[in-house]
C-alpha cells in the first residue's frame, strides 16, 4: 500500500485529546545524542472489540505522533529528510493494520513492515501516522501483540515507540446526569455520578474525575480525591477545581456502579457561565499522572466517597469516548466592570508612564471557556500631544476609526482584549509609556470597557454602563476625573497623536486624517444598553456559551489541555 496525502500537520487537537482518549502517552527512555533528538509517541495500550460473529470489525484509530523539543518556532524546525519504519509482525492472527489516507505519510508497505519517508519536523507536537486497526479473524478475547516504530535521519537521534495492541477489556461508560443548569446563587444539587463496565473484562480499580469551574463548588471534600485548583492554561488562573477520586476493587462487565451518597454541587455567588465534567478511567499510576497534567494536588478530610453496585487482567479501554459527560450552567448574576485611567506630567519630549484598564466589582466571575472567547476589550484612545512607545503585547494599534492599522508605530488608537475568563476580582491593569509631543494642558485620552464587538460594545452582564469609562490625562489643571462613572457611559476625547477622531464611549469615533499631533474631535452618543433589560444572561454571552469551541475540545476527550490561538480581524 503506497498512500500519497502530504504528511505533516499538527498534531495539536488530535494528538492531545488521544492521549486519554486512547490510552496513555507512551514514550521510551532517553538516548544520548550529539545531534536534535526526536521522541515518537502515541497511545501506551488500544483495546479492540472482538471480532464479531456477523458484519465487519470496528476499527480503533492509533495516532502515532512525533515531538521536537525545540522551543524555537521560527529556528528550532529539523529541516532535512528522515525515515520511518512500522513492524506489525507480532500482530499477526491478533489484528489488521492499515494507514489512514488522511492523515499518513507516504510511505511504502511491504507484508507485515512499512517504510516512510519525510521531510522537516516543526518544534512541538506533529502527527506521523493514523492506523486503523481492527480484531483480526480468528482472534480471541485476551489476545494481544505489539506495533514497533522507529526512525532515523542523518545527524538526528529518535526515541523508539511500541504501541500494545489487545482485544477485548473493559469499556466503563458514563451515564449523562438530569442536572440542573438554570440556576440562581446558593443553588444546590446532587450529583449520582453512574457509569456501567459494557467491555469483556473487569477494571481493576477506578479513577473518577470531576472537573468544575470557578463558579461552581462541591460542599465536602472527600478522603479518597485529591484536589486542585490550577488552571492548567485554561483562561485565568483559578478558573478550574479539579477533583481526582480512586475506588479500588474490581469492576465487573455488564455492571453498573453508582455513589452510594451523591456530592453536592452548589452554584457559588460569583457563579455566571460554568461548565461541570465528570469523567470515569481505569485506575493507574499513568491514568493518575496524565490527568493530573502536572498540577499540584492535595488531599481531602471529609468522609469517604463510597461506590455501590447499582440494579480482570488489565487493559485499554474499548470506547473511551463515552467515559465522560459534561453540563453547562447558567446562573443569574452579573458582573460590574469599572474602568479607569491615570494622570501624567512631563514636557515635551518627555516619556511618563500611565496604567489604565479595568476592575471586576463583581460579585460574577465570566468564563467563556466552551467557546473559548474574549470577555471583554480596553479600547484607548491615546491623548492629544502623545504617542506611544510602549505597550502590552496583547494590545494592538489601529486608526482612529477601529479599522486594521498595519503600521503599530503612533496609533492613535489601541484595543487590548482579555482572555477567555476574567475573575471576580480581576484587576486587569495595561501599562503604556507615551512620549509627549507638545505640553498642552489637560490633553485626554478615553479609556472605554466594552464587549469585544466594536458595534455592539454593551457587556451584556454588566449592570452598571456608567463605569465603563475613564480617561487618561496629561498636564491636568483640575484634575480631570480618570475612574468610570460620567453616567453617560461616553465623554468627549480628543484625537491621538497618528489618525484624528474623537473616541465616544461607545467606541465611535469621527473620521480624519493622520498627521502628527491630531485635532480635537467631538463626542458621540456613549454607550447606552447595560445587558440588563433582557436579564445578564442575554446577548452575547449565551452564544459564547453555546459554541463548540476548541478551547474545551481536549476537556471534553480526556483532560489534557492545550492553548488555542483565537484572534478576529475586527474586535
């Protein structure tokens, strides 16, 4: 079999929700080298379903991955040729391998072996190969063999794979709770967490995994889990607990287990959107390592966390993709988002620093962690007589207007977007250093909290528009005020130092043309809606809710997180 799709693409979502998905990141022990050395992964063990008595085989897929350790994006990508070998010979009578065309290398099979070549392995985490792997006929349950990987490339060392292939295991299934998810603070519920072994043989000890956010709380901590409250980098930091819970014994096939005493699951007075998973493993030193993904856990002092029966060799999971289930809440809450500036002196050709940005007053933390969205966006209108020379990685120059600005150097105009969650007390201070112009007295620059949409700028959570103003000031006589609160949401500003324009509070501006040092522009009709005419839950917010995002796709497979890139051309 000879497949010709391109190879290389990352590895990012597929590889990370498969190492749970799929079993276990395997990785062998390392090797000296004097040159880059490469490390082939995959999953540890894939189970098979038996061979069935009528019908085809189902198919397991089996990521085999390779990582560059580089951490160098631009530099650190190994740029010449490399070969991969594939040796299915101690599968034989056991299991059928075949390479997915989609997402395969080219390479070259000959009976039980294949050889693959490639060119150039990007820093971090690629895909080499997707098999497709299915019971062979005649195998029985308990059978097991092996896929060996290796490669090799002039001046490059690589870590050799072996994946363990088995047939037949068990195959724990999660049952979906009937949970509540409108909700008002101080709103509790059990959770009857219940899951059946529907696999061929025993688990030998189980791992629950309970996951909730910053919103949400359990009102006991239990002597059997262990806890944290990393984020894992997943929005702010806190957004996350996570519990881990063993049960050791054996768990039968075509049982059911339940908790004898549910938990209870309390909606938290800073609870807005929140997101509950409940995830059920085979126990296991890798099991327990891979989902606790390097956090720091701790033990609880409360009772014991008990499993009852409801109405034996160790193995990968059949179908892991039904060992969790997840819960989306909505809590009627809101948060009040209180903007502020600062006030600078100098003369010309000075440089001051000034911190502007915004408060969460509460009492809601806003997490949009499904979908993976911004909260919310600084728009700051830099002051008459100033520019910038420097600024906040994550805040980008464009014109006056809000339109794309290719060139960053004196904008007059920058947003500045949070991450996907802000907490309940976030302090999200943005640091800028302007160089001054001219000394003009009382040269103000609008400092504006609104929704990442330019023309929608309402936070539909906040109850409170007033605040969502400030204002940065330069050479102040009377020391003009710079914290929100004009009630009018929108002031008048004046134009920056590059495009001229006035900021309105609800992020318009007048059109004009670049030069040096701008012109006053005039205001505009502010921001009005507060989001609390339809109630906090409305606009937006829902929406975010509501996506299928990628930043909780690798939640959703198993617990392994990664990081999503997630910018729109216009905010």
């Amino acid at each position: 079999m000879r497949s010709t799709t391109p190879f290389r693409r990352a590895a990012g979502i597929v590889a990370s929700a498969g190492l749970l998905a799929g079993g276990l990141l395997a990785l062998s022990s390392p090797a000296q080298a004097a040159g880059p050395e490469f490390t082939i992964g995959g999953p540890a063990e894939t189970a098979l379903h038996p061979y069935p008595a009528t019908g085809s085989p189902q198919k397991a897929s089996l990521d085999v991955t390779v990582t560059n350790p580089s951490e160098d994006e631009e530099n650190g990508a190994f740029q010449d040729e490399y070969t991969v070998r594939f040796d299915f010979g101690k599968l034989a009578g056991v299991a059928d391998v075949s390479f997915d065309q989609e997402g395969s290398l080219d390479c070259e099979r000959t009976g039980t072996t294949a050889v693959c070549h490639d060119y150039g392995i990007w820093p971090g985490l690629s895909s080499l190969a997707r098999l497709q792997v299915s019971a062979a006929q005649g195998s029985k349950d308990g059978d097991s063999g092996t896929i060996e990987v290796t490669a090799e490339a002039e001046g490059a060392t690589f870590r050799p794979f072996t994946a363990h292939v088995s047939i037949g295991g068990p195959d724990l299934s999660m049952k979906r709770l009937p949970l509540k998810t409108k909700l008002k603070p101080g709103d509790s519920q059990p959770v009857p967490i219940t899951f059946t072994n529907n696999g061929t043989r025993a688990a030998q000890g189980v791992l629950l995994t309970l996951r909730n956010t910053r919103g949400l709380e359990f009102t006991e901590r239990y002597q059997n889990c262990e806890y944290s409250e990393e984020d894992l980098g997943m929005g702010s930091p806190g957004a996350w607990s996570t519990a881990l819970c063993t049960f050791p014994g054996s768990y039968e096939p075509g049982v059911t287990y339940t908790l004898e005493v549910p938990p209870t699951l309390r909606a938290t007075e800073r609870a807005f959107y929140d997101t509950f998973l409940y995830r059920i493993n085979e126990d296991g030193t890798d099991a327990r390592a891979a989902l606790r993904s390097g956090a720091r856990f701790s033990p609880g002092k409360g009772a014991k966390l008990a499993l009852r029966q409801a109405p034996a060799v160790r193995s990968a999971d059949l179908d892991p993709a039904d060992n969790q289930q997840d819960a989306d809440f909505q809590t009627t809450n809101t948060a009040d988002f209180a903007a502020y500036g600062d006030q600078a002196e100098g003369e010309p050709g000075d440089t001051v620093d000034v911190t502007l940005g915004f408060r969460n007053k509460g009492p809601a933390w806003i997490g949009y962690l499904r979908s993976g969205e911004d909260v919310a966006t600084v728009d700051f209108t830099v002051p008459h007589g100033s520019y910038v020379v420097s600024k906040p990685d994550i805040c980008r120059g464009v014109t006056a207007t809000g339109e794309y600005r290719e060139n960053q150097e004196k904008a007059p105009r920058y947003f500045c977007s949070t991450p996907m969650s802000v907490l309940e007390d976030a302090d999200f201070a943005l640091p800028f250093r302007l160089k001054l112009v001219s000394a003009d007295p009382g040269s103000n620059g609008a400092v504006v909290v609104r929704n990442t949409h330019l023309q929608a700028p309402a936070l539909p959570f906040d109850p409170e528009p007033a605040n969502n103003d400030a204002w940065v000031e330069l050479n102040g006589e009377d020391g003009h005020a710079t914290t929100g609160g004009s009630g009018s949401g929108g002031s008048t500003a004046t134009g920056g130092s590059g495009d001229t324009g006035a900021t309105t509070g609800s992020g318009a501006s007048s059109s004009g043309t670049d030069g040096a040092s701008g012109t006053s522009g005039t205001t505009g009709s502010g921001t009005t809606g507060s989001g609390s005419g339809d109630g906090p839950l409305a606009s937006t917010g829902t929406g975010a809710l509501a996506a299928s995002g990628a930043a909780l796709v690798a939640l959703l497979a198993g617990g392994v997180l990664f990081t999503v890139s997630r910018r729109r051309a216009t905010r």
